[in-house]
C-alpha cells in the first residue's frame, strides 16, 4: 500500500493477470475458472455495453468494477448495471470502492443511462417501523441474517422474522459477511444485517445500537446510492457531535469506545448518487445481537 491517489482507469489486455487475481477473490457462488476468464475478459474489452474498470495507485491494483448498459422498458431505455465490483483486501477503507462507482457513474451518465443499479439478492420486502412510542419512522427497513432489528409498540428488539410477511429474513450475503471479517478483529461473525432505507425527507435520530448482548462486537455499516449528513457524539446524550458525509461505498465501523456514541442521519442529499432513482440512500449494518 502506498499514499498515491487512486486511479481509475479502463481496463486494457495487459491487466488481464492482475484482474484475474481480483476476480478470484470476489468468486462466492461459482469456483473461479482462470481458464474461462481469459475468455470472457477479451470478450468484454470488445463489448461496447460492458464497462470493465481498475483501480491502481500507480504500483498496485487496488480493485476492478464490472459493469453493464442495457436497455430496460421501466426506464425508458438505457440504464447502468453493476455486475461485480471488489477492493483487494488490505486495500480497503481508502476511498476505493467510492472512487469505482462514481467513475461507473460517469460512464453510464455519459452513455445515456438513465440510472445506475447494482443486485441485492433474495433481498426481503421494505416495511416503514413504529417506535415503542407509536411513531413511524421515516426510514423504511428490512433485514438480513438469521435475526433482524425490529421496533414496535412492544419495543426494541431483534426478531428471527420479517414482522409483515412473517418468513424468515434472507441470509446475509457473502459479500458482507467478507467485508466483516476484513474491517474486524476477528471473533464471532455477525448474525444480523439491518437494511435501512432513505427516501426523500427521511433521516434518523440520535441514538445508541444498544439492543445487542455483547458491546465489544462492533457495528459495521456501509452507505450505498445518495449521500448521508452522519452526526456522531459521545456516550451521553448531550455530548458535542460533529457531522461528516457518507457517500455510496463507504464503510464505517462503531467500535470500542464509538461503539456505544449516540449516532444519526441529520439527512440525505438527494440526487447526489446515480444509484437509486430518485434519490435514495440504502444502509446495510451489520451487527452481533446474541
Ligand atoms: C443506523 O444507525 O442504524 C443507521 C445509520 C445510517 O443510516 O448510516
Ligand atoms: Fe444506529
């Protein structure tokens, strides 16, 4: 690793090895094929619909994007699709993963896309929460893993199914669970993944993630799509904070003595990502209830 910027840049044939190592690592449902990459690596350097792009600091590859255009009829035409997107391990955590999608952004942007969307698997339907209070909240949520947050008139807790649909939640993609292992210290994996979703005026208030067993198992939380104006303080309430922006593709960790700092989303700059129509903010967290 090396403090040179990040830069992105189209794949040419003479990154071919260094993809190839990059795409093994992300390999989760199909054992890699090194012979049948080479294959579709070339086929794709003359696909004129497929995007391929690294990221380098000049010395090392820091992580590659695939992605697509294609015509859809919910958009009126072209829209851009994210196939497969990785950050070395060891790379993580400097910006490049931001610096792929704003650059795919760019390219869909400039080949007439409507939008940019990325895959959520066997994702469970959004439901708008109630607080123990009886409030709504702004922020829709789903969950995944084999427990989820929940709030209702009975209060805050982790829930083994979906409250409406009453199936269990899916389990937490592979991905993810990567990612866990790679920003943690080791220990237990996470159990459950709460989704938020921001649409339009939606924001969060400051509060504690204080309904899990174990406080010494941090929260991991990624930013997907819009922009988010993020407020961190301290441990009491009244603690002075400080508000800092979370775009599409950051990860943030609340540990040690953060894991227990009163957090919220004062709000979500719409339309600053291509991500989501409309502008929306998707966040994933991760986190070990029991
Ligand atoms: C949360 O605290 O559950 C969500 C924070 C965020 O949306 O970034
Ligand atoms: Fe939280």
């Amino acid at each position: 690793m090396n403090d040179a910027p990040i830069q992105i840049r189209a794949a040419v044939a003479a990154d071919e090895s260094a993809v190839a190592g990059l795409a093994g690592e992300l390999a989760q449902s199909f054992p890699f094929s090194r012979a049948r990459f080479e294959v579709s690596y070339r086929s794709l350097l003359d696909t004129e619909d497929a995007c391929l792009l690294v990221a380098t600091d000049g010395r090392d590859y820091l992580g590659y994007l695939l992605g697509f255009r294609h015509l859809t009829f919910f958009a009126n035409g072209l829209v851009g699709w994210v196939e497969e997107i990785l950050v070395s391990r060891g790379q993580r955590g400097l910006g490049t993963g931001r610096a792929l999608m704003t650059s795919f952004e760019q390219w869909a942007a400039g080949h007439g896309c409507a939008m940019v969307a990325l895959s959520t698997r066997r994702a469970a339907p959004f439901y708008r929460p109630v607080t123990p209070s009886g409030q709504s909240m702004s922020v829709e949520m789903t969950n995944f893993g084999p427990l989820g947050w929940m709030t209702d008139a009975a209060g805050y807790r982790y829930e083994a199914r979906h409250p409406i649909t009453g199936q269990p939640w899916p389990p937490i993609p592979a991905v993810l669970l990567t990612l866990w292992a790679d920003v943690t210290e080791g220990g237990p994996g996470p159990d459950a993944c709460l989704v938020n979703l921001y649409r339009a005026d939606a924001r969060m208030g400051l509060h504690q993630d204080r309904d899990e067993r174990d406080f010494s198992h941090p929260v991991v939380s990624v930013s997907l799509g819009d922009t988010a104006i993020f407020r961190i303080g301290g441990t009491e309430r009244r603690a002075p904070t400080r508000s800092f922006r979370l775009a599409s593709g950051d990860v943030c960790v609340l540990g040690g003595d953060a894991r227990l700092a009163f957090h919220g989303i004062d709000r979500v700059l719409a339309g600053s990502s291509a991500l989501a129509p409309g502008g929306e903010r998707i966040n994933l967290t991760l986190r070990r209830a029991l």
